[in-house]
C-alpha cells in the first residue's frame, strides 16, 4: 500500500475546499464565495485499492499585517505546519489570474524548499488557464501543471495518476471508513458557519465564530428523540449581533434552517438545533477567546 499526507495551499477562495471535496466525492469540507472560509487546518481522507491520501485543507493564505491580528496569525501557523507534514503539495491557482499578488510570493516563501509541488489551475471552466500558468511558473520549481475544474469534476483522474508516484509506500493510518480528522462537534460548527458566510453580507462573516455549547445525541438522552445541538454564534459587536438576528429573527431562522437541514443529512438523524448570538468584543485579538473558539 501507499500512504502519504498532501496540502492544498493557495490564496483564499482558488477552491481548494472545493477540490477536496471534489476528489473524495462526498461533501467534506465547508466552501462559500467568500474569500478565507477555512480556518483551520482539516484532515479528510482518501482512500482506493492501493493507497490512502490524507489531504489537507488549509485556509487561503493570509499576510498577517498586524501582529494584533491574532486569528491570522493562527491560519499562518495552520498552513505551515501542515506543509511540514507533508510528502506533496497541491498550489491551487485560478485559472483566470491575470496577475500575481503579494499572497503568492508569500506561498512560495512558506514552501519547504524540497517539497514536491503540483501546480494547478482550478476554474478551468471559465478560463484557458495557460497564461496564469506562464505567471506562476517562476515562482517555484513544480513537479508539474494540471487544469481542473473542481466544479465539473474535470482533470481530477489525471492529477490522482500525476500524483500517485508522490505518495509514499506505507501503511495506512486510518481506518478506511473515516471521512476526516475532526469531531462530529467541529463538523458541526462549521456548517453553521458556512450558512453565515452564505447568506450575510461580505464584512460580518470573518468576525463570526460558533461555539457549540451542548451536543447531545438521543442515546444520552431517551427522552430526546433527535439530536440536540446548542449553538452560539459568536460575534464582535452589537451591530453585527443584530445583523445575524435579522428583523423578527429572520435572519438566524434562515440560518438554522438551512443548517439543520445539512446537519440532519450529515448525521443521519433528526437534529433540534437551538442557536444564540453572542457578543465578544475583540474575540479574533484575543487568546483565551481564540482558544475557546478552536484556533489555538
Ligand atoms: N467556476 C468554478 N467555480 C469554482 C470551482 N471550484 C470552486 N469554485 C467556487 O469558488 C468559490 C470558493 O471555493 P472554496 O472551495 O471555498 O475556495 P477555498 O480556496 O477553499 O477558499 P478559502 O477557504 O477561503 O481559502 C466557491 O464559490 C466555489 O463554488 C470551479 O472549478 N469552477
Ligand atoms: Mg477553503
């Protein structure tokens, strides 16, 4: 068998999410329009006859311009420790690139100087990749270049077969029926919080968190007959509190709605979600929040 871990690195909102979720067929990892939806480093596991391929998502990278910004200080360490684990790395561009940006010489930087790196254009769909390709290849030594569209499924089994040769020979680490490396709790949040990203304006989605307070299945509790979770959305200030109650609480009953309704396909069961909003000034500025909220 082979047995190898590979990153997806590349700005914010390339679709690596996307692509991950793409070459495991399934729904893995929350993506939205929004540029930095992933926060946290995400294990999800691929697995066929001959080998098992732990991708790893990160969040699009991000140039800490403040050391008060602590939380991007967080998605900065999330990615370089993954790429230190790592035996290949997948740079995911958009094929419509037209320049390049400050965020890719600093992707090159970060790259451990030896790793095998595929370089590729996702978003072949709406672009003819090969001059993003001319702009990118400067900057790093890659293995080679593929186009995909994680949207059309195309070029996924090519770049499988142009990766396979970088996965070492091994054991397998995970049972081969895990989908992911995380808990049924993150998975949880993170789908909350992929509604918010969804369905609010572009500045409150990066103040928000969610914090699960209660998560209890019906066989902790009989009396339940559905999956209880307890959510608390978490924000900076009364203004965008307001924002995600919406009037008459429109807008967290859309919010749990739509949340509830992918909850309920990912667990299997019936779930009863009861959401709150929370104010916690500061909370990406602050460590105990952060650590609270998971990005620690
Ligand atoms: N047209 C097109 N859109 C795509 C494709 N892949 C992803 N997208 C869209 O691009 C947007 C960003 O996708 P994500 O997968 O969240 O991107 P990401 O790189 O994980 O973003 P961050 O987590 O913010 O770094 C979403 O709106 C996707 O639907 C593709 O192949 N073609
Ligand atoms: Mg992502």
């Amino acid at each position: 068998m082979k047995c190898g871990t590979v990153s997806l690195i590349g700005r914010p909102n390339v679709g690596k999410s996307s692509l991950i979720n793409a070459l495991l067929k399934t729904r893995a990892v929350i993506i939205s329009p929004k540029p930095q939806t992933t926060r946290n480093s995400i294990r999800c596991i691929y697995n066929d006859e001959n080998a098992q391929i732990i991708f790893t998502d990160t969040p699009g990278l991000y140039r800490v311009k403040n050391s008060k910004d602590k939380l991007g200080i967080f998605l900065n360490e999330e990615i370089s420790g993954a790429l230190e684990d790592s035996d290949a790395a997948l740079w995911l561009i958009d094929a419509e690139t037209r320049k390049l940006e400050p965020d890719d010489f600093a992707v090159a930087e970060i790259l451990p100087p030896s790793l095998p790196v595929i370089l590729i254009a996702n978003k072949s769909d709406k672009a003819n990749p090969s001059q993003a390709f001319k702009l990118y290849e400067g900057l790093y030594k890659f293995k080679a270049k593929l186009s995909v569209s994680a949207k059309l499924n195309r070029g996924l089994e090519n770049l499988m077969n142009v990766l396979m040769p970088l996965i070492p020979d091994g054991e397998i680490l995970y049972d081969p029926e895990i989908l992911m490396d995380t808990t049924e709790k993150f998975m949880a949040s993170e789908i909350i919080r992929e509604k918010i990203l969804r369905l609010l304006r572009d500045e409150v989605p990066h103040c928000i968190a969610v914090e699960i307070d209660e998560y209890k299945s019906p066989e902790e509790f009989p009396d339940r007959k559905k999956l209880y979770i307890r959510a608390s959305l978490v924000t900076e200030t009364e203004g965008q509190k307001k924002i995600l109650i919406g009037s008459d609480g429109s807008m967290i009953k859309k919010i749990g709605a739509l949340a509830r309704r992918d909850l309920e396909e990912v667990t299997g069961q019936g779930v009863y979600l009861d959401l709150w909003v929370k104010v916690l000034p500061g909370w990406r500025k602050n460590n105990t929040a952060l650590k609270r909220l998971g990005y620690a």
